[in-house]
C-alpha cells in the first residue's frame, strides 16, 4: 500500500539553528513529492514540490528538499530556522502503480516549534 | 494564484442535524476536489473525491451515506454530514486541482457537533 512516513513527529530548535524534517515514501513507479506547511490556524500552503529532474529542490522561504530515490526519502532542509517557521510540515506523495494515482497522501505532519 | 474558498470556516450543530460545507474554486475549474479530514494532531485522512457530474469516489471506511458529497459544477463541490453525532466533529479540508499536478487547499471547516 502507498504510505509516506514522517518519523519526527515534534522538533524543537532555536532561531538561527538547521533544520532536516525526514519523509519517507512507500510507492511503486513514478511518484511526486510534495512538502506543505500548516501556518497555526491557516490552511496548508504549498513548499515545494518534486517531479522530475534536479533532485534538489527549492522552495519558498529558504526551504530545499532532495529527493533520494534509493533512500526512497524526500527530507526538508533550511539552513537557518526563524521563529516565524513554527507551524506544522506535512509530507505528501501522488503517484505509484495503483488506479488512485492522482490523489495525495499524507504523511503524519511534524510539528516545528521555533524558540525565540 | 489559484484559490480555493471552503465555507463555513466553523459550525456547531446539534447532535442529529445535518452540516453543509462548501468548497469553492475561484479563479480555474476544478473537475476534481478532494475531501480530508484531520484530526488532533493527525494528518489529513483522505475521505473521498469528488468527480464534477460523476458520483464520488469514497474510501474505504467512510460511509458514503453520512458523507454525501455533490460536485455539480467546476467550481462548486459540497460535503453534507448527515444525521451528525459528537465522534463527526473534526477539521474538513477540500482541496482541488489547479493544474495539471497542483493542489490548492482550502482554509478548512472545524465542525464541532454537541
């Protein structure tokens, strides 16, 4: 069954610190990867995403990800965390080898607290 | 960029009554929409999706009859929770295809049901 995984379900950093949110999937064939952010009391707002190609990606607000199809991971990178980034990071995948290719699964979220 | 606009943002009902939520896609038309629930601290649990003049397509688990779903236009699809008890009360997304692999979400329905 296509499943996607994110093992931190808590981070705690503080300003100026990096950060690395783990996802991983579980899917047959072609797959796309999607990192959304869940700002406190907004709706979910896209990332970045991963197709094809450049398997580093960067995205909105200092954001990369980078896609290891051996690993089958797709962890979230920022070099510099600000408070502003405390929300909650969802990883999600659409695709594989099944009829339901094109809707997307979730991965459990990882809640980021930055401390000031 | 796309928008989606889901409506009402929160409801409280009484146990028993019926709750229509609105999922409406602004600025493109959305042949498909996709229904999430979240619960505390939870991802989003996909529901169902809803096809534009086609019956939708439910997952497994989720009655069909206590979701009803209509997705009579481009840019309109409703979820209606039926006959809804306190265990219904959640957090409702939608969220539609804006492109050929983009997804725009709505801002979410907290459905509180006493």
């Amino acid at each position: 069954a296509q499943s996607v995984s994110q093992h931190n379900h808590h981070v705690i950093l503080s300003e100026a610190a990096s950060l690395e949110l783990g996802c991983n999937y579980s899917y047959g064939g072609t797959v796309n990867l999607f990192w959304y952010v869940q700002y406190p009391g907004q709706h979910l707002q896209l990332l970045l995403k991963y197709f094809s190609g450049d398997p580093l990606v960067k995205g909105i607000k200092g954001f990369e990800a980078e896609f290891i199809k051996s690993k089958f991971s797709f962890n979230l990178r920022k070099p510099s965390v600000q408070w502003s980034d405390t929300a909650e990071y969802f990883c999600a995948a659409q695709g594989g080898s099944s009829g339901s290719a094109r809707q997307l699964t979730f991965g459990s979220g990882t809640q980021l607290t930055v401390l000031p | 960029g796309a928008v989606v606009s889901q409506h009402p943002s929160r409801v409280i009902c009484k146990s028993g009554t019926s709750v229509k939520i609105e999922c409406r896609s602004l600025d493109f038309q959305a042949t498909t929409m996709f229904w999430y629930r979240q619960f505390p601290k939870q991802s989003l649990m996909l529901m169902a999706t809803s096809n534009e003049g086609s019956k939708a397509t439910y997952e497994q688990g989720v009655e069909k009859d206590k979701f009803l779903i209509n997705h009579a236009s481009l840019t309109l699809s409703t979820l209606t929770v039926t006959s809804a008890h306190p265990e219904d009360s959640s957090f409702y997304i939608c969220s539609a295809r804006d492109g050929f692999y983009g997804y725009t979400f709505g801002s979410g329905t907290r459905l509180t049901v006493v």
